[in-house]
C-alpha cells in the first residue's frame, strides 16, 4: 500500500507542478468568466447606438416622411439632416451623400420615395449596415413614420396616433417540465451541457496524460525499475489514482470558481457597468451531487485505465496515435448522444444510453441534471459501471503486466490477447 | 537461516516457438560475487527478470535470502540494475531518489540522509553546485548513470543484481562500479551480474554460471572452473608475425584441438592425447621465433568458446535478452 502511495504521490506531485496544469487550471476559470460576461458585453454593444440618428434623409416623397422619421429617430438625441429632393434627382443626391458617408461625416443615408410612403420599401446605405440593431432601429423608425402619416389621412390625431403606436414589448420566456415551473429551466440545461463537457474534457485529457506518461516510462526505459519494486497491478492503480486525483483538483478549482462567478456575478457585471445575465446557480440536490462524483470517478478510472493498457502496448509516442483513436472512438458517442438525450432525457435511448458504460459516466448525470431519474436506473447504471470497471483494470492490468516490458513493432490485437491469457 | 542468498531451481519459462530458459538451477552463496556469463539471448535477462519476480516462471521456484520472491518485502532487500537503463527525464533528481527508495519502502528520513550522502560521494553534490536539485535531463549522461547507482544502492540491499552493468559505462563509471562491487563484497553483500565480457567476470567473480540456449553449461567457482578444464591448454608467443609454415603446423589436428589466434599470440588447446613436446618441435622446426611457450589454466574466454562454440553464440544473437 505504501508502495502503490508512492506511485499516487509521484504522478500526483510531478504533473500538478506542471506548467500545463496550472495554465489549464487558471485558464478553465478565465474562460469561464469569459463565456459568462462576453454575451452581456456583447448585447450592451449590439442595442442601438447614436449612430444611428447620424445619417441623411434623401426625401424625395414629396409628402414630409422624411422630417416624419428625422423625429422618430431624435429620440435618442440627435435629429437626422433631411434632404427634400425631386424623384429625378436621387442619383445625384446619392452620389454626393456616398462621398459624405465616405468622407465620415455621416454614417449612412436612408432613401425614402412614393414606394415607401406606399408601404413597400426604403433604401439604406451607410458603414452599419450589417449592424443588425440599428438596421431593426431605423426600420422601426420608418414604419412607423408611415403608419403614423397613414392614421392623420384617416383622421386621427397626431398625438393620440403617437400614444396608440408607441408599445414597447419584451417577450420573456420560462420553460416548463413534467416536474413544473422550474426556476429557471435555461439554468439546467446549461448545467447538462457544462457537466458532459467537464467530464468529457477530463476523461480525453487525462486519458492522453495517463498514455504518453506509460509510453514515456517506456521510451525513457524507467518501467523496469519501477515495476521490480512493485507489483505492476498495483503500479497501474497507482498511476490511474494519481492521475484521477489530479483530474480531481482539477475539477474542483473549475467548479469553485464557477460558482464562486455565478453568486458574485451582478455585482462583477455591476462594476463593469454592464447589465447582469440572468443566470442562477443551478439547484442540485446532495443524493445528486454525489452521484455526479461517482460518475465522475468511476468513468474517469474506466477510461484512464484503458488509456494505460493502450499506452502500455507501443514503444513510440508515434504509435500513441493508433492506439488511443479506438478510446476516443468509445467516448465520443456520449458527446453526439448529448442532444437526443437533452431532448427526451426520459425516451427510450436515453434509458438504455444510461446504462451502457461506455456512455453512462457523461450521460446519466447529463440526464440527471434536466429530470429526475428513477433511483433504481441510477443504482443500475452504477451497478454496471463499477462491474465493468473492475472488468477493465483487470483487463488493463494483464496488458499493462506485459506489454510495459516490450519493446519494438506495435502488436497485433491476437498478440495483446495472447498477453491477457498468459499474464501471470 | 539460508546461507544461499539466491536459490533458483528448476524453472522454466516457455514463450511462443520457443523456450528461453530450460530447467535451470543456481545457488548463489551469501557474500559471493557471482557472474552470469552467456552469449546475447542466452536467457540471461529472462532469468534476471524472473528472479525480481517481474515475469514469472512457468514452473520452479525461486528464493531470496531463503525465502520465495514472490513474498512481500522480498524484493525490498533487492538492488537490482537493469539493462535497458533510464531515468524519469523531467524529474528532479532529489525527488527521483526518494521515489525509488519509497519504492522499496524506505522510510523518508532515512532516504533523505541517504541521498544527501550519495550524492556527496559520487561527485554529484559539491560546494559548487548541488546537482541533486537539477533535473534529470539537465545532467551529462556520466552523471546520469551515477543516479541510476544511487536509485539501485540507496535502500542498502543485500542482494544486488546487475544486468549486464557495463554496458555503455565511460571508463570513469566502470572503474567506479567495480569498486562498488567490491566494497558489497566487502560488506558482506552479495552481488549477481550479467555479462558478456569474460575478463570482466573473470577478473571479479567468485563463481560462474555459463548459459547458452537457456540452459546451464557450467557453474561453479573460477578457480575450480578453470582447474577443471586446465592441463592441456598452452599459451603461444611468437616474435613476430605468423609464416605459412608456421600455421600448417597449427592447423595440424592430430597436434591442436582448438585455437584462439591473435596473431602473434596465440591460445592453444592440444588435441586430446597430443604431446606438448612434440608440438614445440614442430613449430621450432617449421622457423617460428618462440618468445612464450607455457602450459597455463585456460582463460574464461577460451572456456567459454570451448563449451557454448560458435553455433550457440549465432543462434543466440536472434533471442532477445
């Protein structure tokens, strides 16, 4: 036991004193908060600007639409220049105004003629052109100039049609699930999505970690030593232990400061003077909790001691390509079936995805963070992920028992069943 | 109490299409210094390799200081060398050390005092610079190899297994490994190594064991090796180099079972019921200039060509270890 610490503490200590490990540890949080505060930053950049208010109106209506919308957009504190022009002098009239726009002194002018006081269409040219707020801005602006003129011909007065027309609307959405109205039904999902993502970044990280540092020993012709001095079952369980610990702090420094981000956000996005996203810490109940830990421990040492055995087989970090593409092959369905799962977290597949243990350590607890699911699926999803587990480092010992001592060309898949028949 | 440190009986190990080590047996005695001489793929390695209990035999048994090898602990009174030698590159060498001590379950303390002195005696830690506190890959090759002697004698071991140990050794190494070795012996350890190089082995052990195809061709200790196979072996020196006439003489086969020939000396094994005498006429008459002729106790080279022969040497290049 003392031993196989040994082997916890070496992988453990040299690949947290790594330079990778405190970038990726520092930089999961950055990017985080980076995720959080970028879409606020972005949407206080993407409402109207004053921009807008600073064009041309080429007016060539005849009928006043264009001081109509002027007024519209003064509003926001600048009234547009309003060009009265004859229909046959736009070309000319556009051509002066593109040099203006050109020269900066306008950011884009706005055509009006007969077809916009019919109600078909306007013109805009200008630099923020495909800034799509302004463009909805300027829209609002004219159509409602031509609504506006379209009620005074009918009779109505000016002021009342001004009162009448002007409704600002926000559409606000909430979801609803069997289990009711959740607090916010957005907030689980995202959960879903940033628990699967953790969990799939880890495995495939630490995996890669866990094989080049087996094909490292080897290269660096340390193995021999090392597996004189102990057990080599034991070594691989040091090494998968370590590395999951390491996997381990990794994780909870993220999911800290995640929620650290989340409780402290508004007065973060506060001080920065931006509106706050509102987004709350998902609730997520103990008995959950610790399944999501034991989903997270059990497919990490599923895989990682996989990873190991695969490492154990070449002698090149070349040939760790080859051997680690299968793996992936047997995580990546977990991240395809992510939606279907999030679509019927209660259907048929995501029933039997959950019980597969190759999927069930990133789906279940993708499943058990947007519904509630049955104790007994969770107690045989378990059930079934620990046999396998104890199935795979059994496997994985056997190879890794041989395979560490081999040198030279990749085996062929007969060969390294050959190892796990005669191993010991 | 044992006074075999290292019994190994009967075992046996079988890999596909054929079989490295055949029903082989060896004791070697506490405080001995024992050679394990053999061509490459002789089984050398395997045997290592079982002993330390890294792959185990398909039948015999193996003890260590009289207990099985497989037994807990065992291993921890084990220093063992590989052939395929290596250090984790980007540790720290400080921290390298106090892992493979704790490997063998040496308390921290103790490995800390430990490392501090070996580094001391080998050069590794001066006024001048502290190269424990360096990282492996930051050190020459030389010093290198001096870190995998601390990482193999730090936990004192009783028994030190050597596999093949000069390989790739600067001169200043070697030199300072065979002192090591004898300072084991000294200390009443015991030492069990590899080789191909007969003159090494010849000029440090105390007892032999030559293996070829798997097998045990002989053991035993070198004096009684060499007394056994003695008598009829005679050292030749000529003046100058070898003439026509002179080498007819020694193709004879009637007169010279078997020659080693290194061109003006030459070691001579008489066919058997060749006279001696008769030999050194005929050389004398055929114009050699004799500057050495003397019945002496063969080498453990000849030895060893005499009973594994060419052929094994061949078919053993293909083996591995």
């Amino acid at each position: 036991m003392g031993k196989m610490f040994a082997v916890i503490k070496r992988e453990y200590l040299e690949r947290v004193r790594s330079k990778w490990f405190v970038v990726a540890t520092v930089f999961g949080p950055l990017m985080m908060a980076v995720l959080t505060i970028l879409p606020a930053y972005m949407a206080s950049k993407t409402t109207p600007s004053n921009e807008v208010a600073n064009i041309v109106i080429l007016d060539a209506s005849g009928t006043g639409l264009g001081d109509r919308i002027s007024q519209q957009l003064g509003a926001l504190g600048r009234t547009p220049q309003v060009r009265a022009i004859a229909p046959a002098g736009i070309a000319l009239a556009e051509s002066t105004a593109t040099r203006e726009v050109i020269d900066k002194s306008f950011e884009g002018y706005l055509v009006v003629d007969a077809l916009t006081q019919s109600g078909e269409r306007a013109r805009y040219a200008g630099r923020n052109a495909s800034t799509i707020p302004d463009i909805e801005r300027l829209q609002d602006a004219t159509r409602g100039a031509v609504l506006a003129m379209r009620f005074e011909a009918a009779g109505l007065d000016a002021q009342k049609v001004q009162s009448l027309s002007s409704v600002k609307l926000r559409l606000e959405t909430e979801r609803l699930t069997e289990q009711g109205r959740g607090s916010s039904g957005r907030g689980n999902v995202v959960l879903a999505y940033v628990v699967a993502l953790l969990l799939y970044m880890s495995i495939i990280l630490y995996g890669q970690s866990i094989l080049m540092g087996v094909i490292e020993e080897k290269t660096q012709r340390v193995a021999e030593v090392v597996v004189a001095s102990i057990p080599s079952d034991k070594l691989l369980a040091g090494k998968v232990l370590g590395v999951g610990a390491v996997g381990l702090t990794q994780q909870v420094v993220w999911v800290t400061s995640g929620l650290l981000l989340l409780k402290f956000q508004q007065p973060i996005m506060k001080a920065m003077g931006l509106p706050a996203v509102g987004m709350q810490i998902p609730q997520v109940s103990i008995g959950t909790g610790l399944a999501f830990f034991a989903y997270f421990v059990l497919g990490f040492i599923f895989f990682t001691s996989l990873f190991a055995a695969a490492g154990s087989m070449v002698s090149s970090t070349q040939d760790a390509q080859q051997v680690s593409t299968p793996l992936t092959f047997l995580i990546v369905p977990s991240i395809l079936l992510l939606t279907p799962v999030l679509l019927q977290p209660n259907g048929t597949l995501a029933r039997v995805v959950t019980l597969i243990p190759f999927t069930s350590p990133i789906l279940m607890p993708v499943r058990m963070s947007i519904t509630s699911v049955p104790w007994w699926e969770v107690a045989a999803s378990i059930t079934i992920l620990i046999a396998t587990c104890l199935g795979a480092i059994w496997l994985a010992a056997r190879i890794y028992r041989v395979g560490v001592l081999m040198y030279g060309k990749k085996p062929s898949v007969r060969e390294v069943l050959r190892w796990v028949r005669l191993a010991r | 109490m044992s006074t075999l440190a290292v019994d190994i009986r009967s075992i046996v190990k079988r890999y596909e299409g054929h079989v490295a080590v055949k029903d082989l047996s060896l004791q070697v005695p506490k405080g001995a210094v024992y050679g394990l001489l053999g061509p490459n793929g002789a089984g050398k390695t395997t045997t290592i390799r079982m002993l330390l209990d890294i792959i185990a035999p398909d039948s015999g048994s193996i003890a260590i200081m009289g207990v099985s090898n497989t037994a807990s602990g065992v291993l921890d009174r084990v220093g063992y060398l590989p052939e395929e030698r290596g250090l984790y590159k980007r540790m720290q060498v400080r921290r390298l050390l106090h892992f493979l001590a704790e490997l063998k379950g040496v308390s921290k303390r103790d490995a800390s005092q430990r490392i501090d002195e070996w580094l001391e005696r080998l050069d590794l830690k001066t006024a001048a610079k502290d190269w424990g506190n360096s990282k492996v890959d930051e050190l020459s090759r030389g010093m290198q190899q001096k870190v995998q002697f601390i990482g193999t004698l730090l936990h004192d071991p009783d028994v030190v297994i050597l596999d093949e140990p000069f390989s790739g050794l600067d001169p200043i190494n070697a030199q300072a490994l065979k002192d090591t070795v004898v300072d084991l012996r000294r200390r009443g350890k015991t030492v069990l190594f590899s080789t191909h190089l007969m003159d090494n082995a010849e000029r440090m052990c105390d007892s032999v064991c030559i293996l070829a195809r798997g097998e045990k061709v002989l053991d035993g200790g070198v004096a009684e090796v060499k007394a056994a196979h003695g008598g009829s072996h005679i050292a030749l020196g000529l003046t100058g180099a070898s003439t026509p006439a002179v080498d007819a003489v020694l193709a004879d086969r009637s007169l010279v079972g078997r020659l080693d020939d290194s061109s003006r000396f030459f070691e001579i094994e008489l066919a058997p019921g060749a006279d001696a005498q008769l030999l050194l006429r005929r050389l004398i008459d055929a114009g050699a200039g004799i500057e050495r002729y003397e019945r002496v106790q063969p080498s453990l080279h000849q030895i060893f060509l005499e009973k594994v022969g060419a052929s094994g040497i061949e078919t053993g290049m293909s083996g591995h270890g």
